[in-house]
C-alpha cells in the first residue's frame, strides 16, 4: 500500500543534503502551510456551504409550510342541489374525492410503494440508499433511468415547491422531506400524497382517480386497478388509459411486476393480474347529463351575483341551492330526445358551413336548447343547453346570441296595444319603404288586408313594419329592455322583426312578462348559498324585491290572447289543442337558421331554439312552427303532470267580442278578439267586406249595373 | 173578352173619326206623332175612367163639313192613321203581345181592344175613327199613378229606393198606395216587358221610373216615346242622342269628372297621370275627365292601365308613372349600384342590392285612380314604397268611406275625391241616415241606402209633378219639363234630359291621429 503520509519516509530522505534541523523546520513549515490552506479551503467550503443552504432557507424552515401540508382541504368542491335539495353537480378547481388512510386498500399501497418508494416504511424522508443507486445507474448508464425521490420528496415537490429541476430545489426538496418527516407519521403523509396528486382527467388523488377512470370509489377497486392508477402517478398524462391505453397496460404491467419483485404478490398473482382485461372509463366530463349545462350556467352565474363576495368559488366547498326542477329537466330533456331523430332527417336540409378541423366544406350539426322558468318567480326550472352535453358543452340557452325572427313581435304589438291601437284595426298589406330599407314578403301576401290580431297571430312581416314605423322604434326598443332583453339591440327596424340578436333568456324574461300579467320578474337560478358547514353566504332577495311591472295587466292579457290565436288560428295550429291553457309565439330567421317556439302557461314559460352554431340555412320550409313547435307541445303536454292547466288570470276592464278576422268589423261568425273596455269595435260591417261581398266587386256599385 | 162585333159598335158610334184626323193632326217624325186633342175624351176619361169605351171622341169638325171635303181628307185621314198604326198601334199590339198572364183584357178598361185592330180598319172612316180613338185614349189619358219599375228580386238596393218613392210621396202628403205601382221587373227582359204592358194596360200611369239596370233601361227608353210616357231611367244616360219622354234622373260620371278636372285646377295641379283600372269601370270616368281636363288645360302625362287582383301589376303601372324602370335610367340605376357597393365595403357592411333602388323620377302634380278605397290605399303603400313621399292622389265616389282615412296613412294627406252625394247630413229627413263620426261618412251598411234613396227620391220628384197634372194629356208631359243649365241644386234636366246633379268635392286631411278626416270642399 502506498504511502501518501507527506511525512512518510520517502519524503524526508529528500532533505538528507540539507542540515537535520533545516530539513525538518522546512517540513513542519510546509505541513502547516498546507494544513492551514487545507482548513482556509474546508472552513471556505463549509462556510460557503452554509451561506449557501441558509440562503436557500434550509436551516429556517417556515413549519407553517407543514402544517399547510397536514391541514391539507381536500373536501372544496362546491355542490349544486335541485329544488329538491338533491346534488346535481359540482364544480371545483381541483376535483377531489378524500380518501383517509384507513380506507386505501392495502393492494393499492402495496402497488403504490412497489412502485413509487420500495423504502417509504424505512427511510425518513430521503432513501440515500436509492439515491446512491439511482446515481450508479446513472454512471452506468449515461441517463437517468430510475427515480431517487421518495414520497415525502414528491409529496413537498408537488405541495410545497415548484416542479423546476435545480439543485437548489432538489436540496429543498430533501431539507423539507427530512423535516416533514419528523413531524408528520409515514400514514399521515402516505394519506396527503394520496389524495393530493393529480393523476389525469381532472382528478386529483386515488379516489378521484378511481372515479375517473373506473367509477368506483378506491376501496373497490381491484388489485389489476389499483396498480393502474398507482402506475399514474409517474406521468398521468403520459399513462393516461382514456387517451394511451396501450402505455397505460404497459405501465400497470411494471408496476405488477414491481410488486413481484417486492413479494407483495405471488407470481401467480402477478400472471393473473398482468391478464386482466381493464374497463375503464373514457374521458367524460365532471357533470354529465342534461343538467351539466345547468351547472355550467351556475358556476358562470355565481361571480355577477350581487352582494356575493366568495371569489374562489370553486375552492370554497359551496353549497349552492338551485331553482332547478330535475323532472321538468329530465322532461325538457325527453322532449328533444324524442325528436331526435327528426333533428338529424333535418340535417339533410342543412347548409355547408366551413370545415375547420378537416379543410373544406362540411354540413351543420341540428343542435335543440330548451329553457323553462317559472314567470311568477323567475325560477329556472329547466336549462337544455343543446342535444348532448358530450358532444357540445356550449350552453345555448345562456351564451348564444341568436336571431330571435317573429318572436320578438310581441313586444312591437304589445307597444302598439299600448298606444291605443287595437286588435281589429285594419291594415294594408304592402311592401314597406323605411329609409330605403325594402324588406319584402312573397307578392301573394300584398294587395290583402288583415286586422292586427291576424297579421300578429299569422306572423305576417309587412304589418308588422307598418305597426313598428307608426309606433315608434325607440319606444319599441324601450320597452324590449324593460321586458327583459339584456343583449343590445340595434337601432334599426329590422330590430322590429327580430334581426337583432337575443340569447333564449332575454326571451323567456319577454315571454315570462306576458305570463305573469305584465309583471317582469329577474331570472333567477339560485335560492340560497351556504358553505360546506352549512352557513349561508347568499340568498335571493324577496319576490318583491325581483320584480317590475312593465305592462299593465290588460295589455299583457291582451297580448296574452293574441298568442293563443298564434295556437288556435296562427303559425301553432299544429297545437291549437293547447290554447286552453297555453299561449306563444313562433319565429324563423332569415333562411330558417333560427328557428323558435316561445309559449308559456300560467306556470310556465318554455322557450325552444332548433337551428346550427354556425348560422347555416336551412332548407324545405323550415319554421318555428315546423321544427320549434313539436318540442315545446311534447314538453307543455307532459308538463300538466307537474304543473297542472289552468287558465290564464283575466284582469278587470277587458271585453271580448266576435270580429271579422280581414275587415275587423263585429261579426258573429268572427274570430274571438280581446278589447279594453269600451274600445272594441262598434260596427257591424266594414266597406271592404261591403265590397268583397258586392256582385259587382265595386264599392257603391251605383254605376254599374 | 170584346168581340169584333163589339167593336164595329163603337166605331159605328165614333163615326166621325174621319173629321177628327186632319192631315195636321199628325206632325210624328222625329218627335212623337201629334194626336187630336179629345180634352172631352180626355176629361171623361179621367172622370169616368170606368166606362172609356162608351165616351164618343168630341168631333173637331163637324160631319157636314166632313162629308164636303170627303174625298181629300178621307185619303189624307187613312194615310195618317196608317202612320198612327206603324207608329203607335203596332208597337202597343207588340207590348201587348208581351204582357204577363195576371194582365187580362176586362182588366185593362177597353185598352186591350188595340190587338183586334188592324191596317186595313185605316181604309174606313168609321174603324178608323174608333182606331185613333182608342188611341188617344191609350195615350193620352192617364191615371195619376207612377209606375216603378226594379228589379227587387235579387238586389237589395231597389227596397231602399222604393222607400225613398213612398217617402217622398208621404213627404207631398199623398197616399204612397195610391200613387206607386212598383213591379219587380226579376232583372229579366220579360218581366219589363209584362211590368210595363201592365202599367200602360192596366194602370195607365202618368209617368215610370226605372232602369237601373242597363238592360231595363234599354228597353223603358226604346218604348218610352212608343207609349209616350215619361220615363225616367235610374242610370247612366247612354252617348247618344236625348230621345223625348227619356230622362236620366241619375249622377252621372260626366259631370263628376268634370268636378275633379275643375278641382285639379283649384289646387293647382296642370299635369295628372292617370292609374286605369283594366276592369274598364271607370272608363266612362277617365274619359270624360280627359275631354275635361283638356277644356280645362291640364296635362295627361300617363294613363297607365293595372289589374286590380294582381300586386305586380299595379307596382308595374305606379313603376311606369314614376319612370323606375324607364330604359334611359339604365345608366342612372347602375351608377348608384356601384356606388352602393364601393360604400358597403368602405364601411365593411355586407352590401344588400335589394337597398339600391332609382329614386322616382315625379313629372306630374297628382295621380288620378278612379277605383275604389281599398286600391287606394294598396297605391298610396306602393308609392311609398318606391320612395314617393307625396303625391296627391284624386278619385271619385268609390273613395268615400271610413277605409279611406282609418287606420291613417299620410300618404293620403292632401288627397281629394269628388261624389254625387254631399253631407249625409243633407239628405232629406225621410231618407237621413245615421253618420256617428263625421257628416260626411256613413256606417259601411247605410252607404248603399243613403246613395239609392238619393238617386230615388230626385228622379220620382218630376214623375210625382207630372201625375198631379191630371188635366193635362200623357203624350203631352214631355213638354212640361223644363229644360235648365247645369250645377242648378233643385231637380232639372237639361238640354240632354240628363238630370242636373252638381258633384261635390272632398278632401281627405290627417292630424296626427290614428284616424284622418274628409272635409268637404267649399263650392
């Protein structure tokens, strides 16, 4: 063995020229020189060392930082509750289901451990041993091929620190392991890791995994599942079965093999579980269902509700209590179903739009949304955001801005009500000139007259201008905003015939307005928010204090029966049925890409949209009445269960009398027409019938006999 | 029934028929044959109308005398009742022929005997005689009673004009039953022919008044002066010659055209284009209103015709009026659609052709549609339509009506109209109907009865004049009509036998409200 000892032999037989006590001052000289440069270069070392872990804070550890950890929230999910207090969704920032410790099944730790940390029940946060390894394989090697971080390091990594890769943190992350070590027992810390890590598709911890992917809670899980998920926990997104399932089995196979290697199963066991077939779930969304739009709608609600502080509302473990009616839900819901097939047949008659995904030209998809509300206190009772949630989450009842066609028309008629006109006044029906805007109707509809109540419940466009230019665009657009409508409408007379863009809740504030007796209550989709614990932290002002009067009474019963002849003698005769106890309105944009059906009851306000996202035309005589109609008669008809019939509430001061639908004289065989009191027709016979009667088609015909 | 023996006894005492019938006595060319004057026979006849066929003619000459100048006048005398058979025997032979099977000879006061008679009794005096005689009686003597003449069956206008008759007799303090003989003609040829056989027959009345509808009043004016009965039609009178006993006692579009040329002039208006109605109702209207507008200096810029069941038609004729689609305005249109375009995309709007649109290129004052109301209306939205932003409209009495003004259009501010009835206000108390909004409008059910009670209470003013006159002989009542200038308010006739019935004029005015106004214009 060779001697490296500077005051060896060898080294002094260098000095035998030199005087003895020469040679051996020189060598103590040169011993305390290097000692001393030895010590300066350890002192300088430890002291830059120090420096240098003080600066990182490892000497100083914040043990609030610990107890973050150990107080760790995993229950912050907010809930959503029908009416009747049972969950219908939930929103969160982070989706958790808390498992304790107690509940993991042991052959999911097995898995995990076998997997993630061989070592967990022996080290003390930091497996040296793994660590050395880890660095010889690496030497061998040339790559990192195998992790050292133990699950407390992974734990505080992913709790703690930022994911960077740097030595400082690195060092950190095992100044914090050791520590969190001595306070917090390996069960404990095994439970935060656990419950904390995301392990893909939106689920954080083993038992929102579980859910996820499996749908089952972590207790009943089996062995082949558990080593899936534990298998996550390296790389959710790179082992995730919904989207690599390939890599997913792969990687459930290491870790059963890891568990081999660690006896925790035989290798009998090992065969059978690497030849389990998995059926996990695909990737599906957090609420799923018809009321998922609902829950959507909710969580974009909560910020804009006055007096609501709460801002991390999905962090928080909400309890929020909705206006929601699941079976008036699962009744709108069935009531587009059941014409599903109907909606796809008239995809056939759809425009091409542009393909963005694939290039080129590609046919519209039908969607359907449906909102119910109750007119009296503004509850929604039914959100159908669109044909299948899966498919597409865009909630049209709340963010699609649409073109609202004819359905708009009951406010125009409502303001000329309001301004003294009267159902039976007479118009002329000819193409109209406002400011060199020229719309025009097929030319069989000209050279007619109609009363007003004719025009309005056979939705006829050139009267409906007439009225508008008369009464005023700006007391028509007036009254639209105090009825309801929030999206902007244009100043144009268009607007008149429903050119400008409404989303279906503008129109059920409309449509609830007429319901309610003139009365505009605010929508309103949630009744009260408490926390987790059960405190309230909202609740909706009084009924008194959500509504307006907007019409009187009469008027708005008056309109009330307009929109029955719209059932009995209009664009909804197919439900003419209904006008017993049920009143609306069609409309149909231009090209039929909007096609509506707006109707309510005493108890209920339903307004249905059929149409395409991308504004496509659609073909074959498309209407409100035609696509819009079906779904809202199927869903009034079935509604009588929940909400019985009954009629409308007839204020005082209005008359009915029989008039001539056309010539708008009193007539007993005529149409049944609603006044205010002593405002209804007096006479008897009109000069245009005069003349249509007249045997010689002439008006006083004395000079043509 | 009389027999041919029957009847040689009353020639045998009319014997000197022969002296009564000089060659004067017959003066029948254009006008109706000049008769003897038996005021004797006549003043009998209407005091013992019972027994006509013994009453001798009163001789003028006395038989002495006519047997001294025997040879000439015998001649002359068949020669003229030869006239009188063609003229007048004939054609009441032929009426009698038509008569109706209620109407029977012993009902008819001897008239009937005019069958048995024929050219050949001319050759003798006495049968002579006894045929002018009977004649004269058939044409001279009258009952005092007006035959009306409607078709009742069928139409519902000829009740409010009989009401108006028995209104106005009532009016005159005479008995409506004993004065009016009405018979429903059933709008057919027959049926006139039987009602008027029956009221010459059977109830020798003074005067008839009928023909409301052209067919009637074609037959009443050929047979008029046949019978020599003043007739008084209830329609248009025809572009033709007056013919005597023949009086229109209806408005007549001549002179309501000629009320509009007159109130062009009145505001102004030198230039007019005319929207035709191609149903031709209205011709008679814009024709005369052409013929007046020329006296009156004012220019016809367009006459364009439309079909009133067709929307394109008449937007293709207000088109034409106002030169939209005019070929020298091609340039013109597709500048402005260029313009159009370059603007959309400067301001990145979506470019609407159906915006671009030539602004009316206005050459006349006021635009004339002689159709009714309803039209009216229909044009007054198609001008505005095409970017017209006034135009007086004018029309006639097919405007007149609550439709016209309610709901209100603007567009119609400054229009006028022009009717034969004035205020309803004005009607006489008998046939007042009831105007709630305005004097000048009528409830859509009173307006036919307001302008036939008119109509039948001036034409029945004259007949009832004439049928008070019992002195004076039937053949000679065309002459006690006066004849007087026109725009005269009481009931007259002119030149033309065309009743004088000045037109009124309105004009339709709006004040803001959902309802406008028709005032009447002052004269």
């Amino acid at each position: 063995m060779t001697d490296k000892n500077p005051f060896n032999s060898n080294h002094a037989s260098m000095l035998v020229a030199d005087p003895p006590q020469l040679e051996y001052s020189l060598w103590r000289r040169a011993l305390r020189v290097t000692l001393a440069v030895m010590g300066c270069v350890i002192i300088g070392t430890g002291l830059a060392t120090y420096s240098w872990l003080n600066s990182l804070g490892v000497f100083k550890l914040d043990h609030r930082q610990i107890d973050t950890l150990t107080n760790f929230n995993y229950q912050n999910n907010s809930l959503v509750f029908d009416r009747n207090g049972a969950k219908i969704g939930e929103f969160f920032e982070r989706y958790h289901v808390f498992v304790p410790h107690t509940k993991l099944p042991k052959h999911f730790i097995d898995a995990l451990i076998a997997i993630e940390d061989r070592s967990f029940y022996e080290h003390h946060g930091v497996d040296f041993k793994g660590i050395a390894r880890a660095l010889l394989i690496r030497f061998k090697s040339g790559r990192a091929r195998q992790g050292a971080s133990t699950l407390t390091q992974q734990l505080i990594r992913n709790t703690i620190l930022t994911p960077e890769k740097s030595l400082n943190r690195k060092v950190l992350e095992i100044a914090w392991a050791l520590e969190a070590e001595r306070y917090i027992p390996k069960d404990k810390i095994l439970e935060i890791y656990t419950n904390s890590i995301f392990l893909g598709n939106g689920a954080y911890g083993v038992g929102a995994a579980a859910q996820r992917y499996f749908g089952k809670s972590i207790e009943d899980t089996t062995p082949e599942e558990s080593a899936l998920i534990a298998g996550l926990f390296q790389s959710p997104s790179r082992f995730n079965p919904a989207k690599y399932p390939e890599r997913a089995k792969t990687r459930q196979i290491q870790v059963i093999n890891a568990m081999r290697k660690t006896g925790v199963i035989t290798p009998a066991q090992a065969t059978a579980m690497r030849a389990a077939p998995l059926h996990y779930h695909p990737y599906k969304f957090m609420n799923e269902g018809s009321t998922a739009w609902f829950v959507d709608y909710i969580q974009e609600t909560l910020p804009k509700l006055p007096g609501f502080e709460i801002k991390n509302t999905k962090q928080t473990g909400l309890r929020i209590y909705t206006t929601l009616d699941n079976s008036l839900q699962a009744l709108a819901q069935r009531s587009i179903s059941v014409y599903d097939s109907r909606l796809n047949d008239l995809r056939t008659r759809v425009g091409m739009v542009p393909d963005s995904i694939n290039g080129g030209n590609k046919k519209a998809t039908i969607e359907a949304s449906m909102l119910v509300t109750d007119p009296r206190t503004g509850d929604i009772l039914a959100m159908i955001g669109g044909r299948d949630y899966a498919k597409s989450q865009f909630n049209r009842t709340e963010n699609a801005l649409r073109s609202p066609g004819s359905a708009f028309k009951p406010v125009v008629y409502a303001q000329a009500l309001m301004q003294g006109y009267k159902w039976s006044d007479v118009i002329y029906v000819s193409p109209v000139n406002i400011d060199n805007y020229r719309p025009r109707n097929m030319e069989d509809d000209y050279l007619t007259e109609t009363t007003m109540m004719r025009a309005f419940y056979k939705s006829m466009n050139a009267p409906t201008m007439e009225i508008a230019t008369k009464v005023g665009l700006q007391s028509i657009t007036g009254l639209a905003r105090k009825m309801g409508i929030q999206s902007s409408i244009k100043d144009e007379f268009g607007s008149a015939l429903g050119s400008s863009d409404v989303t279906m809740t503008d129109l059920a504030r409309v449509y609830g307005t007429f319901a309610a007796g003139g009365i505009l209550t605010e929508l309103s989709p949630i009744s009260k928010i408490t926390t987790a614990d059960g405190t309230v932290v909202w609740q909706r002002k009084t009924i008194d204090q959500r509504q307006t009067r907007v019409l009187n009474s009469q008027i708005s019963y008056l309109m009330t029966q307009g929109m029955r002849a719209v059932l009995t003698s209009g664009t909804g005769f197919k439900s003419s049925d209904l006008a017993a106890y049920a009143a609306g309105k069609t409309g149909t944009s231009n090209n039929s890409s909007d096609n509506w059906f707006c109707g309510y009851t005493a108890d209920l306000v339903s307004v249905v949209w059929v149409g395409t996202d991308e504004h496509a035309p659609i073909y074959g005589n498309a209407t409100g009445g035609s696509v819009a109609l079906p779904i809202w008669d199927q869903f009034i008809r079935g509604s009588k269960s929940y909400r019985p019939a009954r009629e409308f509430y007839r204020p005082d001061g209005i008359v009915e009398a029989t008039v001539h639908p056309v010539y708008g004289h009193r007539t007993p065989s005529g149409a049944r027409m609603y006044f205010l009191s002593n405002d209804q027709p007096k006479e008897t016979e009109s000069a245009l019938e005069t003349m249509e009667n007249s045997s010689t088609g002439g008006y006083r015909h004395v000079f043509r006999h | 029934m009389f027999s041919v023996t029957k009847i040689k006894v009353i020639i045998l005492t009319q014997a000197l028929l022969s002296t009564c019938l000089g060659a004067g006595a017959l003066e029948a060319t254009t006008t109706p044959a000049k008769l003897p004057e038996p005021a004797k026979v006549a003043t009998v006849a209407q005091k013992q109308p019972e027994e006509p066929a013994k009453t001798p003619l009163a001789p003028q000459k006395t038989p002495a005398h006519a047997e001294n100048t025997k040879p000439s006048n015998d001649a002359a005398a068949e020669q003229t009742c030869s006239k009188l058979f063609q003229k007048f025997t004939l054609p009441l032979q032929d009426l009698w022929k038509r008569r109706g099977p209620d109407l029977r000879p012993e009902n008819t006061d001897g008239y009937a005997l005019i069958e048995e008679i024929t050219s050949e009794q001319c050759k003798d005096a006495e049968t002579r005689k006894a045929h002018i005689e009977l004649l004269a009686r058939i044409l001279n003597s009258h009952s005092g009673k007006i035959g009306v003449i409607l078709p009742i069956t069928g139409n519902t206008y000829s009740k409010h004009m009989i009401a108006a008759f028995e209104a106005y007799v009532r009016s005159s303090n005479l008995d409506p039953k004993k004065i009016l003989v009405v018979i429903d003609s059933q709008s057919k040829d027959e049926h006139v022919y039987q009602a008027l056989a029956s009221l010459i027959f059977e109830h020798r009345v003074t005067a008839i008044v009928g023909g409301t509808e052209a067919s009637e009043a074609t037959i009443l004016r050929a047979w008029a002066a046949k019978v020599m009965v003043p007739t008084f039609l209830m329609s248009e009178p025809p572009a033709t010659a007056p013919i005597a006993f023949v009086y229109y006692a209806h408005p007549t579009e001549k002179s309501l055209a000629k009320a509009a040329a007159d109130a062009n002039v009145r505001f102004g208006h030198k230039r007019v284009s005319i929207l035709s109605p191609s149903d031709q109702h209205s011709d008679q209207f814009i024709f005369a209103f052409e013929e007046a507008a020329k006296i009156n200096g004012i220019t016809i810029t367009d006459k364009v015709p439309y079909d009133s069941r067709r929307f394109d038609s008449m937007e293709s004729a207000a088109r034409k009026i106002f030169h939209l689609d005019a070929s020298e305005r091609r340039d013109e249109l597709k500048k402005l659609y260029e313009s159009a375009k370059k603007q959309a995309a400067k301001s990145g709007e979506r470019f609407n052709p159906k915006m671009v649109a030539l602004q009316p290129d206005i050459q006349q004052d006021a635009v004339l549609i002689p159709d009714n109301f309803k039209m009216v209306r229909h044009f007054a939205k198609i001008f505005g339509y095409l970017g017209v932003r006034r135009m007086p409209l004018f029309g006639h009495y097919e405007w007149r009506s609550q439709g016209l003004i309610s709901p209100w259009d603007s567009f119609m501010n400054g229009s006028y109209f022009v009717d034969f009835q004035g205020a309803y206000t004005s009607l006489p108390d008998p046939i007042k109907i009831s105007t709630p909004d305005s004097p000048y409008l009528a409830a859509a059910d009173k307006i036919e009865q307001a302008d036939f009670s008119l109509i039948a209470w001036r034409a029945i003013e004259w007949p009832l004049k004439l049928s008070q006159k019992k002195s004076d002989m039937r053949r000679k009542m065309d002459k006690l009509i006066p004849k007087k200038p026109e725009n005269r308010t009481d009931v007259s006739f002119d030149a033309n036998n065309t009743i004088n019935w000045a037109p009124s004029v309105f004009t339709v005015t709006g004040n803001g409200s959902n309802t406008g106004h028709i005032n009447l214009l002052g004269q």
